[in-house]
C-alpha cells in the first residue's frame, strides 16, 4: 500500500514539478527571397521632347534649337552737306535752283525716304523793303499728303532752322535714286522785274536719318550677338567618352526684314570641356562662299532655310559638350545701280536653328567612370540593421536587353573617397557583370546564361565580411561601364526597344526579438 | 494522496477555461472503456450494459478534459526558451514532429445529471470538443523563410473546428437476443441523445498561395469561418455484450446513428480575403496601400447541419480476481470534430489489490492523428460511492515535461 501511495504521490510530483521557462522570442536565422523591381527602361523614356528626341524614323537624336538675331537696324543716314550761299534773289523772276545730293561717305543713295531727322538752314540777307513775301520749296521733300515742301520768308533775319522730320523724299517704289534737290524761289515785291531785292543762303549740313529707306547701301554689315552659343550638350549617362557620333545636321532659318541680299558670315567653334578639344567650321557653302540671304520687302520678310550636315557631322566627332556661332554677321549687297534695296528702322534679321545628332556612333574602348565615388548614405538606423540581422545578401538579377548596346558594369565599395577602378588597394568589394547586346542575345539563343525568354542571368553575392562595410559609416560607390565594341551603333527609340529589369534579393537575416521595433 | 485531490480539484476549477473534449473514468484507460461502462454510463459507451443498477451522476462530478497536439511539449519549449534560439537541428526536429501539420485536439466533457433505474438509464452532459490544424509550411515560412518559390496551403492542412452541445439521452439495454443455447448470451441495448446545439466553429473554405520570384511576390488568402449557436439534433446508439468465455467479454457498439445537429438560431459566415499580385518591394510606398487588396465581411449563413459520422467500436475484456485487461478499437466513418477515419486502439487494466482502492492503467497507440497516452488512476470505492481521479499523457509514459499533451478526469458515481 506504501508502496501504491509512494508511487502516486510520484506522478503528482512529476506533474506539479514541471518548470516551465519565462517566454522569449528565440533567435534564428531565414531565409527572405523579396522580390524587389520588376521596371521596363525604354529608350524613349530618354526623349525629353527638348535636348533628345526621335526623327521620323525612330532613332534617337540629341537635339539643339533656338533663335537668335541682330539689333534692329536703326536709322539710314545720309552724309551731305549741302551749303549754298548769297543766291542772289531778283524781283519778277522766279529762280529754280539745282543742288547735288549725295553721301559724303558714298555709302548711300536714296530713292525714297521718310525721314525721322534732318534740317534745312536758310537766311535771307539785304532784302529789299519792298518785297513782302519770298516763298521756297524743295520738289524732292515732300509732305505725307503729298505736298511740297516749302517755306516762306516774313522778314526774319538771319538763319532759320526748319525741321525735316516726317517728311518724305524721292518717290517711293520707283527705283530713282534722288541725286539732287530742285529748289523753287518765287519773290514777291512791289518792285519792278529783273531788281535785286535780296540774297538768299541755305544748307543742309547735318546728315538726314532716315526711319524707311529705298536705295543702295554700300559696306553695311548687320552682326548678331558677338558669341552666342547654339547648342548646349548633356550626353546620357556620360557616355560621350565611349561614343564618337557619326552623323549630325544643322538647319538654321533665316527670316530677313531687310529689303537688301546678304551674305552670311561667320564659324561654328564647337568644344568639349571635358578634353578641351576645340574645332571651328567657316560658315561656308560647298563652294566655299558664303551663303547668300534672300531680301525682304516692305510688305513682308525673306525666308531662307540653309542645311549643315558634313561640317556639322566633323563637329560632332569630338563630342562637343557646346557649339557656338562665332563672328556671326551679315554684309548686305548693294546689288546692281539698277537695283534698290529697301529697311526700315526696326527691321532685322533673326535666325531659328535647329541640330540634331542621331544615335549613330561607334563605340569606343574608353571606360565610362564618373570623376568622383558617389558616397553612399545609410543612416544610423539603417547600418544598425545590417550590421544587427543581415548574415549575407544575394542579389539575383534578370535583365532582358532589347538595345543594340552590351556594357560590362563594374561596381567598387571603398570606404574612402579616393577609390581607384585600376587600383585594387584602393577599394573593398569589386562586382561585376555583362550585359550582352541584343545582337549577341538573338544569335546566341540557347546560351546557358540565358532563359528561353531571352533573359539574362546574373547573380551577385554579399558575403557577412562583405556585409560589414555596409555598416560602415563611410561608404563609397565607383561605378564604370566598358561598351562592347561592336562596330556603328543605331539606337532607335520605339516600344521596342527597352531594358527591362528584375531582381529578386536573397537576404538571410537573423530573426530577433527587437527587430520589429527596428523595422 | 491528499496533494492528488488538490490537484484533481484544481485541474477540474480550470475546466471553463479550456475549450472543448472528451469524457470521465474512460480516460483511466486511455477510453478502453467500452466494456467497463456500467450504469449512467454505459448510455454512452454501451447501452447493452444498462443492467439492474442504481446510479446516480451529479453536476460536473464526471469530468473529463483533455488537450494535446502532435508536436510540441514543454521540454522542447524549455529548450528553445533557454538556449533563446532556434538551431539548424531545432527547426529539423521541429518539423518532424509535425509530421506535414501541426495539432491541435481538446474535448470536454462533464455529466449534468444522470441516473440508471433497472435495465434504462436518462443521462444529460456536455460536451466541447475542439480541432484545429496549421499546415507545415507556414512553420516552414516561419523558420526557414520563403526558400522555395511556391506556397499553397488548404483546408485539409489548416483548418479549424469546435462543436459544443448538451444531450439528454435516454437508453435501456440488458436486452437478450432470441439465440439457440449453445450461442452465448448476447445482450442488446441502444441510446438515443436529443442534442442541443451549444455552439459551432468550422472552416468552411481555407486555401492560400504565396508565390515570391522574379514576377513578383502575389499572396491569396481566402477563408471563411461559420459560427453558428442554438441548434438541435439526434443521434443514437446500439450495442451487443456478451461473455463468450467465462471473464472474457466481448462487446461491440456503433454510435452516432442519424447523427445530426441543425443549427437554425444564430448562423452567421465570416469571409476574410487578402490577395496582392506581382509586388516589388521597390514599388511599395505609403501610398501603396492599394497593392494589398483585403476584404472583409461578414453574412447570414443559411441552416446546415452538422453531421455526426457514425463510429464503431470493438472491445474485449478479461477479468481476473485482482486484475482486468481491456482492448478497444474504435474507427469512424468520416473526419469530423468528433471522429477520425483513423482508427485507434487503446488498453486498459484495472488493479484491485483492495476493492476500496483500485488502480488503473491505460494505453493507447499514437497514430497519424496524434501520439500515444499512457493513462494512470485511483479510486477509492465503496458499495455506494465511487470516486475516481487520473490523468493521462500524450506522447510520454508519464505526464511530464515531455508530454504533448495532458488529460485529466474525475469520476464520482453514487449507486443505491
């Protein structure tokens, strides 16, 4: 019976003795495959409408456009000093009068002008009591209504000062270049004919400026801004140092006001900053004159389109990062003595123009690498958690390269900023990987690197010890591309052509009781 | 001995608080019991036996309660909490134990009022049991992580039931079959139980995908779980005894005849759906709630029926003077929360050195369903009141900190 009693009491006592330990949230290590991006880059995703844009035929084309022009042309003047002196004035005869008029300078001739500035200077001397009244008129000046211009004498002494503006000289449209003024003096007196009554002296001594002008200018040059800067250049990527541009063109409209031909004067300077290449093209036609810029008329401009492509596909071939207009003017031609030109004040000549560099290049062996490492910053919290849960880390990549491009991407950690691509010493972690180019993909279908969708495979490890650095406060990212070499390249911008990406990140992190506050 | 009834009182002062299970004595003998019921209760285990014998059963004084799962114990939990990590060979012997899921049964089961007249008995109890399973590979999501790329999960993996209901049961038994002399007496008996529906909680749809690979990480959760309270039902009983041989006793039952519970009071389904399709980590942001669709709500079920599979049971017992041994094999025709189509069997002995004071034993076989129990009681008998106390463990010989599991059980029948 003891025995019975001493055996029960010994189950009771396994049952009440059972220790059962405080609950905590065990450590342990698993396995997360997160998928992180699946994301299509499109080639037309780089068309910004504004510096990179697709022509008719899809390929994607840098581009450059703007405008530009010269001042407006301001006032025509004409240089005469027109000075006669003592006309002696007799009564009952009327005196008509011839005076040359001509550019002192010889660089114009008129044959219509309204004129914004000018004076005629006349005195009348010793005239005779009896005369009461002495009328001038000028045939060649004239009135907007169309009548002459005339002044009179009332008695005053001295030189009078009568003001040109607003009126008109020569005939407009009518190609006759006025070259001189016909003065009419009718005397009017109570004396008998053939009496001297008087002397008359006029001048036009100050040169007439004209707001409209018909009729030659000779050694007019109308310039544009001294330098202006046609076409500022940002390359994608950075990849002017591995590309060199095949084919470029240059349009530029020219909208002349001037009634008059100009020729059109002056260089492209294109320069690459980068290696401080510089190249400068004349402005010249393929038989090396210069190009010759229809007039406009009064009732409207001139348009002249003029094409650039072998000058400009030379420019291209050092990769400008900008391309200037140097010395840009233009000289207007007097034409024939038949012909007459026509300007007014506020007319110019402005010019659009437009560059446009397709994608077409070769590839070279150069490596692309930014100058400085990119620093990477984690933050405390975020360092903390690698260096806390993270065991390793495996990025697994699926890229499906649709572009005629393939590159070898090269990525360095350093934890300095002084990180060498060719310098092993001076960085931690090197990772890299081979994007083939679409050619490469298609003829090599059944590669084991590749999926039956044409995808290629990449796989990219962190070890722990590789890990660590990402704890460090000092983390740096040197990134390099190295292009394939595979001869003239055409990257065209249509749905077809993409990179599209996706990536699977493997982390083994170790679960911990405080990770959920971290996270 | 007095420590026994303080901890038997103290297990039974628990009893609301654990859900759902299963009877009183049987668990003595790891439920080979069904040649050992006499009186009240042989209503339930076989009413062939309702005999010539008083008894009386008194509120909650035959209780039984009983939990277990197939898989963890307190060692184990000791371990890990201890060591405060789970090794490569932890989360291995882990996920062996589980055998594809994860366990989990209780069941409750305590007398209201019973009493035996003569050769009938009228008997009421309640009765809770509880089931639930987690598949393997959320504990695989759990431990290793989404190492693999593909994930499905089912109802037949995870799932989760209970069913609670009270029976008035009426039975009378001790009836011979008309049989030629030289076959052995064969006594018949049956039970019928009207049962009113307590509660009731069952998966009605569970399957889930989770996918995480270069498409994306696409996740689909639907479940829809059915409550329902106030429902009636049925379910009957017969079974044979006889004594083939002199002490050895053969018996045989088959229960949950029309066995039903209509629930037609409260019915109500509650869906819960969480679907997101080809998620990258990068393209989620606060305002991306979006790429998670989760939808909730709930409905008006309309009446069904719970059924009660109908369960077989064989027994054999040999009486000696001191000692009895028993074997009982049960099977049922249909899984529910009340049955298995996984057949078990279980023994049991009984030691009477002093009448006033028998031990019993039991033990039963693990199968896929769970691991094997190792019963112990005591009673303490006299010509009018039997008291009885034990307990039983899952998956160890002696309820300890290896056991899955713990039952325990107290049986206090009065007889005039």
């Amino acid at each position: 019976m003891k025995r019975l009693v001493m055996m029960l009491i010994l189950i009771a006592g396994l049952l009440v003795s059972c220790n059962i330990s405080k609950p905590v949230l065990p450590e342990w290590d698993v396995t997360l495959n997160i998928p992180l991006i699946s994301r299509s880059f499109f080639v037309s995703d780089l068309v910004d409408s504004v510096n990179i844009i697709t022509d008719d035929n899809d390929i994607l084309t840098i581009t450059g456009s703007g405008s530009m022009e010269s001042p407006p042309f301001g006032l025509v003047r004409l240089s005469t000093n027109i000075s006669t002196n003592n006309i002696p004035l007799v009564s009952g005869i009327n005196a008509d009068i011839a005076l040359p008029l001509f550019d002192s300078a010889g660089e114009t001739d008129v044959s219509y002008g309204e004129i914004a500035t000018g004076v005629l200077k006349t005195m009348f001397a010793d005239i005779a009591p009896e005369v009461t009244l002495i009328e001038l008129s000028i045939e060649e000046f004239r009135f907007p209504n169309g009548e002459s211009f005339s002044i009179s004498y009332h008695g005053e002494s001295g030189w009078q000062e009568h003001s040109l503006a607003s009126l008109r000289i020569g005939t407009i449209d009518s190609g006759v270049i006025v070259d001189s003024l016909h003065l009419s003096v009718r005397i009017f007196s109570s004396l008998p004919d053939k009496v001297p009554v008087g002397n008359m002296s006029l001048g036009i001594t100050e040169p007439i400026c004209f707001r409209v002008f018909q009729g030659h200018l000779r050694e007019r040059t109308v310039w544009l801004d001294e330098e202006s800067t046609f076409i500022d250049i940002e390359y994608p990527f950075g990849i002017e140092d591995a590309i060199r541009l095949q084919e470029a063109s240059l349009k530029i409209y020219i909208t002349n006001e001037l009634g008059f031909h100009c020729t059109f004067h002056g260089s492209f300077l294109a320069e690459n900053s980068r290696t401080g290449e510089k190249l400068s093209m004349p402005i010249l036609d393929e038989n090396d004159n210069p190009y010759t810029i229809n007039p406009g008329t009064l009732a409207g401009p001139s348009f002249t389109e003029l094409i650039f492509e072998d000058n400009i596909s030379r420019l291209f071939q050092i990769m400008p990062d900008n391309i200037s207009l140097q010395d840009a003017n233009f000289t207007l031609c007097c034409g024939t003595e038949e012909e007459v030109g026509s300007v007014r004040e506020t007319d110019k000549i402005s010019l659009r123009y437009q560059a446009d560099a397709p994608f077409i290049f070769e590839l070279t062996e150069s490596t692309i690498a930014p100058e400085k490492p990119m620093e990477l910053n984690l933050s405390d919290e975020q360092r903390d958690l690698i260096r806390t849960y993270a065991n390793d880390a495996h990025l697994g990549l699926m890229i499906k390269n649709k572009i005629p491009l393939g590159f070898t991407a090269n990525l360095y950690f350093g934890d300095t900023d002084t990180i060498d691509h060719e310098d092993s010493s001076t960085y931690l972690i090197h990772k890299s990987l081979l994007l083939r180019s679409n050619k490469w993909v298609e003829e090599n279908p059944t590669h084991p690197d590749l999926t039956q969708d044409g995808y290629q495979l990449f796989n990219l490890s962190l070890s722990r010890a590789e890990m660590e650095l990402f704890s460090n406060a000092d983390l740096h990212l040197l990134w390099t591309f190295n292009f394939d070499n595979s001869g003239i390249i055409t990257v065209t911008a249509s749905p077809a052509d993409y990179i599209h990406i996706k990536s699977m990140m493997r982390l083994n992190v170790r679960i911990k009781e405080d990770m959920w506050d971290d996270f | 001995m007095g420590r026994l009834l303080i901890l038997g009182l103290i297990l039974l002062l628990t009893l609301p608080l654990v859900a759902g299970n299963s009877a009183g004595l049987p668990i003595f003998f790891a439920d080979s019991y069904m040649l050992r019921a006499r009186g009240v209760e042989a209503n339930y285990w076989n009413p062939a036996l309702l005999n010539r014998m008083g008894e009386l059963w008194l509120p909650a004084l035959n209780t039984g309660i009983s939990f277990n799962n197939n898989a963890l114990d307190l060692k184990y939990y000791n371990h890990i909490m201890d060591n405060k990590e789970i090794t490569e060979s932890d989360k291995e012997e882990l996920l062996n134990r589980m055998g594809g899921r994860l366990r989990f049964n209780a069941k409750v089961e305590s007398s209201i009022v019973g009493f035996c007249m003569g050769d009938a008995a009228l008997s009421s109890s309640l009765h809770l049991f509880g089931k639930a399973k987690l598949s393997q590979r959320y504990l695989d999501l759990l431990l290793y992580g989404n190492e693999e790329e593909h994930y499905e999960f089912s109802k037949k993996d995870t799932n989760v039931e209970s069913l609670g209901y009270i029976d008035l049961t009426v039975g009378m038994g001790d009836i011979r079959l008309p049989l030629p002399e030289s076959i052995p007496d064969i006594r018949f008996g049956w039970s019928g139980s009207l049962l009113f529906g307590v509660e009731e909680l069952d998966t009605a749809h569970y399957s889930g995908i989770f996918t995480s690979n270069y498409d994306g990480l696409s996740l689909k959760q639907d479940v829809t779980l059915r409550a329902s309270a106030g429902g009636l039902g049925f379910k009957g009983m017969i079974g044979l005894a006889s004594e083939p041989i002199q002490n050895l006793h053969a018996g045989i039952t088959l229960d949950n005849i029309l066995g039903g519970i209509r629930w037609g009071l409260m019915r109500e389904s509650l869906h819960y759906s969480i679907s997101a399709e080809n998620v990258y980590i990068l393209d989620l942001d606060d305002d991306d709630n979006d790429l998670f669709e989760v939808d909730e709500w709930e409905e008006q079920a309309d009446p069904f029926t719970t059924k009660l599979p109908m369960e077989m049971r064989m027994g054999l017992l040999y009486r000696l003077k001191l000692v009895d041994f028993s074997i009982d094999y049960v099977q049922g025709f249909g899984d529910s929360v009340v049955t298995s189509k996984v057949g078990r069997v279980s023994f049991g002995s009984e030691f009477s050195p002093l009448y006033t004071l028998p031990i019993y034993f039991g033990f039963s076989p693990g199968n896929s369903d769970g691991p094997y129990q190792v019963a112990f009681g005591l009673g303490l008998r006299t010509r009018v009141i039997a008291l009885g106390l034990g307990v039983q463990s899952f998956g160890s010989l002696f309820p300890s900190s290896k056991s899955k599991g713990i039952a325990t059980a107290l049986s206090l029948r009065i007889k005039y």
